[in-house]
C-alpha cells in the first residue's frame, strides 16, 4: 500500500488551523514513509514516520490528532527526560521505556482532544490508569507499573522521539531531513513564543510548558554556591600582608623587611531579611542557604556570620549550628542597616551575601567588598503604595551577583 501524502498533509494542516500555537513545530516535521511502525511515531531528529496502513484506516480528524500527539513528544523533550530518568534510576530495558511511553502519553493526552481533534481509539488518557490529570511524565512513571490496566497498550510505540530508546526504522544523526539542535531550540522558542502571546488559546498545561521554555529551571542553590565561590577568590578577598615571611623585594632594600602579600580564607557575612514580607518557610530556606554558603568557603563555620535585619539591624552572629541562629524580626524593610551593621563588623568580612524578598532600599554606593543577592522570588505586578501612586519596588543593584532562590 502507499502511503496516501496528500491526506496525511491534509491532516497536518488541520492540525495547524486548530492547534495555531503547534503550526511552526508542526510543519517542522519531515514526514518518512515506513512499514515497520504500527501508526505514527517520531525520532529525536524531528522525523515523523508514518504507516500508510494506518493513514488509510485513519478518518482525517483523528489522523490531525495523532499529528499534534506526536509532535507534543518532541516538544516536551520527552526523549531527553527518557534518557535522564533511566539512567537516574538504572532502568534502561525495553519494558520500562514502554512504561516510560505510557506515561508520557498521559502528560500530553489530558488536555489534548476535543470535538474538532477527537481522541483517536485507544488512546492514553490518566482515568483510564485510574490516575489525576495535570501530572508530568516523572510523576505518572512513580505511579503504575506495567500489568492488566497498561496490556491494552502493549503495541504502543511513538518511536525514539517519545522515550529517547533508538528504533531500528530510525535514520539516525546523519539522515536527510534531520533538525540540528539549534534548529530544535528555535522551533521550541517560537512555539512558547506564541503561546505565551496568545494564552487564552492554550491549555494550561501547554502554558506551563511555555513558561518553562522561556525560564528554565536553573539549579539555583549551586548557582549560589557557586555565586559565593567566585567573589570569595577573587583578587583581593582573603588577602593580607605578613611580616612573618618577608617580601622577596626585601633583598633589595638592605635593612628594610617588607611583608609578603598571603592568602588567607575569606571571611563571609549574610544578612537576612527577617521582615515580615519574608514568610517562615523562606527563613527556613535561608538557614538551610547559609549551611550552604559554609561548604562553599570550604566548611570553616567560624569564618561565616549571620546578620539578621528588617528595619534594623541585629547583632553580628558567628555561625556555630544553623539550628541556633536567632532570625528575629518581624517589621518594615531597610537590609542598608544590615550592610552598614556587615561592614562596620570586626574583622570586615570579604563577602557579603544578602538573602531577601529584593523589597528594599539597596546601599547608594557599591561596598568594599564582593557582594552576592540570594533573591526570594516575588509577583510584582500589582504592588502598590498609597501615599505614592507611582511606586516601583526597587530592584537589586547592578553592582552585585544576583542568584534567584527557589
């Protein structure tokens, strides 16, 4: 039988008149006739190949269907998210990269069918594993195994593009009609580009995928660690001049010692925001970011201490167990009365790190020291001020590393 192009492309662009946000990723696939797949399926190269078996069978609604099913596999890097969890949790069989299909269908078939792209028969959908909608592949895949709900799909395959294992259909790298990953990353770009445009017209499954596209998750707590670990060896911090091994230059001068500049482990000191814009748990994320910022120093608690600070600033803490620290506070917002309190402190600290909400006013001039920002994330949209109608919350100086927490 031969594959029936012009009702497939039919398909396609009905797909793209109903799914206007999937139109770009959508004629981004190059279809590849094949007799080996059991309906459509997809390699991570962004082919689709296509039974023509089944496009026959198919009645075009459903065909347009299967279209933006597929499509949604690549979309949601659900070959990558494959690859990871298998090798996280040592599963690399066949067997499991079904379940990992199953799943993944479920995080894209909740929300995907309607009356002008009808479920096709058999399709995977969360109640019929008995499971919530609104999940993700990971969350599904912690929740069914494979047994007498999950036989009816024993034949599912969306090909190496839906579960990251390789296909013997698949043409590899080095095929025609293959996406580059840069080609990839643009088509995802446009994609979340437009929903995020529009979004009234996307599920709001799709509108979390959008907004994950343009802000993706960011390992935020080796960012500030690693944050402190670069102001704390830069040029300048820790170093000190000794007379207890002197200057080489000191041959140069007879009768004068001159010290020798050494290396000493820098000092840190945090300031916490303990206003009461800054909720409980936040503060327990802060003890839990100053354990945090003592390993990336190397461990030495005795070089890292705690300022607390709302509208004041409390005492100097040395850091003996995060469990002890007293983060008491509770009023308005001012962490200047925290730096001036980190500054003036005896000895001056290498490295200032500021953990807060960001809603207060920042020092006028840059300090003498390296300076990180451990920002808790805020909706500013809608802040206001009644005595200034034309309120901005401030945001943090250009002169510091700025690291969102969360």
């Amino acid at each position: 039988m031969r594959l029936d192009l012009d009702k497939l492309l039919a398909a396609r662009l009905h797909a793209a008149r109903v799914r206007p946000y999937l139109a770009t990723a959508l004629f981004a696939l190059h279809p590849v006739e094949s007799g080996t797949v059991p309906t459509m399926a997809v390699d991570r190269h962004w082919r689709c190949y296509v039974s023509p078996a089944f496009v026959d069978r198919t009645p075009l609604t459903e065909l347009a269907a299967v279209w933006v099913h597929e499509v949604s596999h690549l979309l949601r890097d659900h070959h990558g998210r494959g690859d990871r969890y298998a090798q996280r949790h040592d599963r690399p069989g066949p067997a499991e990269r079904l379940r990992m299909n199953i799943a993944a269908d479920c995080e894209i078939n909740d929300d995907s069918f309607d009356a002008a792209l009808p479920a096709p028969p058999g399709a995977v959908v969360p109640a019929r594993l008995r499971l919530e909608p609104g999940l993700l592949m990971e969350d599904y895949l912690e929740q069914f195994g494979l047994g007498p709900y999950t036989a009816e799909w024993a034949w599912l395959d969306c090909g190496s593009g839906a579960d990251g294992l390789e296909r013997g259909w698949d043409l590899g790298p080095d095929g025609a009609h293959g996406l580059t990953d840069a080609e990839r990353d643009a088509v995802r770009f446009r994609v979340a580009e437009g929903i995020r445009g529009h979004p009234g017209t996307a599920p709001r499954g799709w509108q979390r995928w959008a907004e994950a596209a343009f802000h993706p998750p960011q390992p935020w707590r080796e960012l500030l660690g690693a944050a402190v670990r670069t102001a704390a060896s830069a040029a300048g911090a820790g170093d000190d001049y000794t007379y207890g091994r002197p200057a080489r230059r000191s041959t140069a001068l007879p009768g004068i010692v001159l010290p020798s500049l050494r290396r000493r482990p820098p000092r840190v000191c945090v300031v916490v925001d303990t206003s009461g814009s800054v909720s409980d748990a936040e503060l327990g994320s802060a003890l839990l970011e100053i354990a945090a910022i003592a390993r990336a120093v190397g461990g030495r608690r005795d070089l890292v201490t705690v300022v607390p600070c709302d509208a004041a600033a409390g005492r100097v803490v040395p850091l003996c167990r995060g469990e002890d620290l007293p983060l008491l506070g509770g009023g308005g917002t001012d962490l200047r009365a925290g730096f001036d309190r980190a500054l003036t402190a005896t000895p001056r600290p290498d490295v200032v790190v500021a953990l807060t909400d960001g809603q207060t006013p920042w020092p006028a001039t840059r300090p003498p020291c390296r300076t990180v920002i451990g920002l808790f994330p805020r909706d500013t949209a809608g802040r206001w001020n009644e005595q200034n109608p034309d309120y901005v919350p401030p945001t943090p100086p250009d002169w510091a590393r700025v690291v969102t927490i969360g």
